[in-house]
C-alpha cells in the first residue's frame, strides 16, 4: 500500500514539490548564512518525494529552538499554510484524504524542521 500511495503521489505533484524544495535549498546553500535552513529544505525535498510509510520524529534541543524560530519568521509560516491549504483542499475528495494527511505532516514539519528526524 505504501509503494501504491507514493507512486500516486508522484504523479500527482509530489515530484514537481520536490523540485521546489530541491530548487529552494540549492539557492539557499549559495550563502554560508543559510546553508543550514538549505539542509532542511533538503531534508524535506526527500521526505516529500516518498512519504507513506514514513514518520517524522522529535528530537529538539536549545540550537533547535533557536533555528525554529528563526525558520518560523522567515519560511516556516508560508510554507505551513501552503501544505495546510493543499491538505484542506484534498480532504474535500474521499480518494484525497490519504494525500492530505501527508500534507498535514509536511505543515508541521515546514513550520518547525529543526531537531527533527525521518525514519
């Protein structure tokens, strides 16, 4: 079910998400300031490209905290209202609602990606 769920997903705009996020964290890594918010973007580029069957787990810390917040004023709170907007719109449908889920998980972690880890 995982293989089938990520497979649709691709296809249906995970890919071009990816891209973006991909895109994003290349532009960010020009600049020694933000080579670590690149790394996250990465980091989340990977998780979008296949994201049933995995789990987004916590591990914060001080460093953390000080990188979510300044993550949060930067990037966080479009990026979170961007996956929320996709995931409302996808629950509208009985076939979509798996794929909001998955949206409602990368708002989270779009909103706070540091001392996070994806297994």
């Amino acid at each position: 079910m995982k293989l089938i769920g990520n497979i649709i997903w691709i296809i249906l705009g995970g890919f071009v998400v990816f891209l973006e996020y991909m895109f994003a964290g290349i532009i960010l890594c020009l600049t020694v300031i933000g080579i670590p918010f690149g790394i996250q973007c990465f980091k989340i580029a990977f998780m979008i490209l296949a994201p049933f069957g995995k789990e987004i787990v916590d591990q914060g810390g001080t460093v953390s905290l000080l990188m979510n917040v300044l993550w949060i004023i930067f990037f966080g709170i479009g990026i979170a209202l961007s996956h929320l907007m996709m995931g409302f719109l996808l629950f509208i449908t009985i076939i979509g609602i798996p794929f909001a889920i998955q949206h409602f998980k990368f708002a989270i972690l779009g909103l706070l990606p540091f001392g996070k880890i994806i297994r």
